[in-house]
C-alpha cells in the first residue's frame, strides 16, 4: 500500500533523518576525537567542535601501531578470504545443483551443519590443524600402526609436520569454509532456466565450459555481492588472526588497533586510538563504495 | 541430412511411464511434426532424439548409427527451445557463435560464418546487441540462427512458435518452412497447434498419452483419420461426433432417436460405432427437407469468412460450418445434410477407424 500525503511524506523522511543522524553519529564523533589534542580529548564533557590536531594524531597512530604493513596484511588476508570463497563457494554449489551422484545430499547437509559450527566454536581443533596440516595423517598412521611399520621395516620415523602458523596461508584457509556462500549460490543457480542448460549442452558445452562461459558471467551480481560481504568479514576478524599470529610480521591492521588502545593506568591517548579507528576502516569503506557501483550496474541491466 | 529411425522407445521416470514403444522412421530431409496435447510425451520424445532425456529402452538412431549413449553434442542435432534459451550476457553473435567457439573454429572463420547465418536470417544489423533489447520474433531468429550455424544433420524444434503473438507465429511459420527448403535439413517439429502443424509438416505424427496414434500426410491424417482422438483432436471446430448402433437398415443414432440410412455392409447388427463428420461436410438445409436431419440452432459464431452454426440435436452438441450468407436465429429448426462419403466410423470400444462401410460401397460399373 503506497500512501502520498504531505503529512505522512514529511513523517517518513523525519524518521529517515533519525535514523541517519543515529547512524552518522559515532562516525562524527570518532572524527572529532581524533581531532583533538590530549587535553581537550579527555574533557568531560567532550567538545564537539573539530580540534587542529587531525593530521598530527593520524602520523603518529600510523608509526605507533606500524599500520603500513599490518594494512597490508588484513588487505592480503580479506582479499584472499572473499577471493577463496567466491571460488570454493561457486564450485560447491555448482556440483551440489548440476550433478547427481550418490552421496550429493550427504555433502550438502555436511556443508549445511558448518553454518553451525562457526570457527569461534571449532577454534581449538581448527588451531591444531594449522599448526601442523599434517597431524590429521599422522594421527591415522599411528591409530592403523602403520608408522610402527614403517619404522621397523625402513627404519625411518614416520614425523609429518606442515605449521601454517604465522602465514597468510594460515590467516585464510580457515575462514574460507563456511556454508554461506554456498546456499546463496545455490540459490541462484536453482534460477537459472534449465532450457539455457540444455541450450549448453546442445551448443556441445561440457560441464565446465557451461561453468565458465555461462554460470559465472551470469552470477557476477552474486559475486560482488558474496565478495564485498566476505572482504568486510574477514577485514573485522579479530580472534582469528590473533590466535595464530604470534609473529607481529603477520599481524593485522584489526588486531594491533589494540596497540594503541590506552592500557589502565597508561597515558588516556583517545585521540591516537580514534585516528588508528578510522585509517583502518577506511579499506573497507572504499571497498562497499566500489562494489556498490557494480550493484547498481548489475540492478540496471536486470537479465532473464 | 540425416535419417532417424526410432524402435519400441519408451521412457518411464521412476514408476510412470509417459512414452509407450515408439516406432517412427523419419527420411532423409524430411519435415516432420509431432502434433499432440500437452502431456502426451511429443516433447519427451523430441528430447531423447536430442539426447537430453535418457532413453529408458529402444533405440534411436540417427543415420543408422544408435546414439542411445551418444552425448547430445555428438548426435549432430540442434535445437530450438519454446523460451529461446538465449544466452542474457552474450551478444547476438557471440549468442549464434558460441557452439562453434566451443568446438574451437578460428575467430575468423566463426565471424564469417555468423555473418552468413545473419544474411540468411536479417539479424545483420543486430550482431552486437544482448537478448534483452530484441524483440520476441528476433529472439526467435537468434535462437534459429543458432541452430543453423552449426550446420546439422538434424533440427530439432520444441514449441517454437507457442511464445509469439498470432501475426508473428504465422510469419514465423513461413519462415521456417522456407528455411527448411533451403536447408533441406531432416527437421522435428513439436507443437500443440494444429494448424501450425497441418501447414508445416511433409509428414505428421499424432501422439497421445505416450502412444503414436497416426503417421501420415496431413491430407491424410484430416480425410483418414485412424482413430477417434485423432478425428477429434485435428481439425477446428473439432469433428461432430455421435453415438450410434448399426440395425438393419442402417444407423440408429442417440439412442434410437435419429436414423440414418447408410449401408451397413459388412458391419453385423448390433455393433457400437462413433460417427463422425467433420462440420465443413454438413450443409443447412431447410427443416422438414427429406433425409435431412433436423435440428434446433444454439449459437451462431461469425468468422468473417464463413459461420460456425452450433446446433442441438436431441441435447447433443453438433457444429455446422457453412460459408453460405445464413444467419439462422438461436432458436430456430434447421435441416443438417450430409453426403455418405463424408462419414467416419470408429469403434464405440476401442476408438479405431472401422473402414468396412467405405471399403465395401460398390463401385457403380461403366
């Protein structure tokens, strides 16, 4: 039901201001602390009119925290993250919708029951495998006495060790496997027309030509869509990267915010912390900014 | 070109079977539609030829070789789908190409032959535009196009013609007709529309619920139809159709209430036929005519060449197609004749054509 009358137009855009003012708000606020120097940040209450110390409190947040190559290890990570799960989602869903073979539904619900068990829930087992990808194997040759085998027939003892702790390989992996990408592909695939399968498969397109040629280029709009989400997730990641960085090398921009954040006791240096809040949201700001023009694009040309 | 010769196929998903031992031998060149309601399996039918249904047993062969286990891509037909199925992010051309980009034909070589495809069908002027900005009649070209560039032994087309509007559908029919003279492909037509198959087909298959009921020319399917469905189904309006019992001096119709007198030369007393006649074969004559059958006018539907005149005779429904200037009023008597030969007969039991009465009418000697 579409009302237009002057009262109720004036009354939604009230309640749209509203909600805009109490969005914006705290982005305002963040910006005009960090615009303050040390004393006027710590008056009680707070002035709410912009300091001249910006410029100074973004330099000196960025050399505290070594924001440069931290940036540069959450852009790795979360690039690699939303770039991993464009794949492995496209192809899960592609295999669940497209093929029958036994044991389709077995998978399917496998990867259903992962959107239960996030990785805050399997972090210990899921931090046991980075450290050594091997042990799962290792594991099943002691269980079988397979590596007493070996040892008594070769003499060698069966060690297999591969640590991903400290690397980007180990920052992305695990956050690549979760279901979510999967069940909006598979979604979208459900509405793909079979006809322009069958048109495919007359055209003499085997199944990975139909993949590449005809599923991706349509779903591009899932893409950017299921990419700009996954970015921003991974880029917010905190327990993740922290567990398993134990090397600053590898540290992200999220994690050594903490850095600056005054410890009790310390000197109140809110205006640092504000100015480090906001160099690291801006990536992924201008990521939504992006990604936003090819929703649009994706919404203009409507297919099918 | 190519021949295709069906054998005792059938198909049955899970416990139901919707195609019943199909035998069908199509020749080189031919154009053949399968004309049947919806449901009745002609789509199912024209798909496992295209190897996109799995064939549950028989065998199809296309040029003498079975393609029962061939991949659709390796069976040398294409096909046109109800919806176009066109490709929404490619061009018209790339739309047209792409089988032979996926065969690996050089860039080159496809531009021309697109090219050619284009001349034949007028798409030349809009190579570069996506299916979303063409209309449905050039959707339609497209995706024949498509299906010409691949030059194959077989065309398959599945409803082609259901989506466009009425002016369009009868240019396309043309179309297609004169495409396939050019070509000269061996073409499968399916399609619900009678008359789209009476004016395309060289040879046309009647199917109903999974079985082929009559293969024939259309002429013949419309002079000789081999059942009760097929006398029915082909034709618009539809075939008048009366309950009847042979007795001694010829037809007793509706249950006594009608006679006819028609020789009844070979049929024994007593037997249940179905008689036909098609409503172009009855004449309006004045009521109280001798011979004529008399009847009270429901309806009357004007075609502008002709009138449809819905009759009632005894609570049956009987139509009665006349290009005659007569306009007889709802209401009033009208006298139904109709010649002998006219007449089809089918069995009350199993709806089969019984030609005893034709066959066996003496031919006056010289």
């Amino acid at each position: 039901m579409v009302e237009r009358t002057p009262i109720l137009n004036f009354l939604t855009h009230v309640i749209l201001f509203l909600g805009f003012v109490f969005c914006v708000a705290p982005f305002v606020i963040v910006v005009i602390a960090a615009s303050h120097n040390l004393k006027d940040v710590n008056d009680v209450p707070m002035s709410l009119l912009p300091g001249s110390d910006f410029w100074i409190n973004i330099k000196t947040a960025w050399t505290t925290a070594d924001l440069g190559p931290k940036l540069f290890n959450s852009f790795i990570m979360s690039a690699g993250v939303a770039a991993g799960k464009v794949i492995i989602s496209a192809l899960t869903a592609f295999s669940i919708v497209y093929f029958r073979y036994p044991g389709r539904m077995l998978i399917f619900w496998l990867v259903f029951i992962t959107l239960m068990l996030p990785l805050e829930v399997r972090i210990v087992p899921t931090y046991a495998v980075v450290a050594n990808v091997l042990s799962p194997y290792q594991t099943i040759l002691d269980l079988t006495g397979l590596s007493w085998l070996i040892e008594k027939i070769s003499g060698v003892q069966v060690s297999l060790s591969l640590g991903l702790l400290n690397s980007y390989t180990g920052l992305i992996l695990p956050l690549i496997a979760t279901a979510t990408g999967t069940f909006l592909y598979r979604q979208f695939f459900l509405t793909v027309p079979d006809e322009l399968t069958e048109a495919a498969r007359m055209d003499g397109a085997g199944a990975v030509r139909f993949f590449i040629d005809i599923l991706l280029p349509l779903s591009r709009n899932n893409m950017a869509a299921l990419g700009t989400i996954m970015f921003l997730w991974a880029w917010n990641q905190y327990l993740w990267p922290l567990l398993i960085t134990t090397d600053q090398s590898h540290a992200t921009a999220v994690t050594e915010l903490k850095q600056l954040i005054p410890n009790v006791g310390g000197i109140p240096e809110w205006n640092i912390a504000m100015a480090g809040t906001l160099i690291v949201m801006l990536p992924p700001l201008v990521v939504v900014v992006l990604m936003q023009r090819w929703f649009v694009r994706g919404l203009i040309a409507t297919e099918k | 070109m190519a021949s295709i010769t069906i054998r005792d196929v059938y198909k049955s998903y899970a416990k139901m079977q919707v195609v019943h031992g199909v035998n069908l031998d199509i020749t080189s060149g031919e154009f053949v539609v399968i004309l049947g309601p919806s449901g009745c399996g002609k789509s199912t039918l024209l798909r496992m030829i295209a190897g996109l249904e799995e064939i549950s047993g028989g065998t199809i062969a296309i040029d003498g070789t079975v393609v029962n286990k061939l991949e659709p891509r390796e069976r040398g037909c294409a096909m046109v789908f109800q919806n176009y199925a066109l490709y929404p992010h490619m061009s018209v051309a790339q739309n047209i190409g792409y089988s032979l980009k996926v065969a690996g034909v050089p860039t080159a070589e496809r531009t021309q032959r697109i090219q050619a495809v284009a001349r034949i069908l007028e798409l030349e002027q809009l190579l570069d535009r996506k299916p979303m900005a063409l209309s449905g009649g050039q959707r339609q070209r497209v995706a024949m196009g498509r299906a010409m560039i691949r030059e194959p032994k077989v065309f398959l087309f599945d409803e082609p013609l259901s989506n466009l509007d009425a002016k369009l559908r009868v240019q396309m029919r043309s179309e297609i007709r004169k495409l396939h003279r050019r070509l000269n492909a061996t073409s499968v037509f399916v399609t619900h529309d009678q008359v789209e198959a009476m004016t395309l087909a060289d040879r046309l298959v009647v199917m109903n619920g999974g079985r082929v009921e009559q293969v024939g020319t259309p002429g013949e399917i419309y002079s000789l139809p081999a059942s009760r469905f097929v006398a029915t189904f082909v034709g618009a309006p539809a075939m008048n159709m009366l309950e009847g019992k042979v007795v001694l001096d010829g037809l007793s119709l509706l249950g006594g209430s009608r006679r006819l007198a028609v020789s009844r030369a070979g049929l024994p007393v007593g037997t249940k036929v179905a008689v036909g006649i098609r409503p172009e074969a009855v004449r309006l004559v004045a009521p109280g005519t001798p011979g004529a059958l008399n009847a009270t006018v429901d309806l009357v539907e004007e075609l502008g060449a002709g009138r449809v005149v819905y009759v009632d005779l005894d609570g049956a429904a009987f139509s009665v197609m006349t290009s005659e200037a007569v306009h007889p009023a709802p209401g009033s008597a009208v006298g139904l004749q109709f010649s002998e030969a006219d007449l089809h007969f089918f069995s009350s039991e199993t709806g089969s054509r019984l030609d005893v009465f034709k066959a066996s009418v003496p031919v006056p000697a010289l």
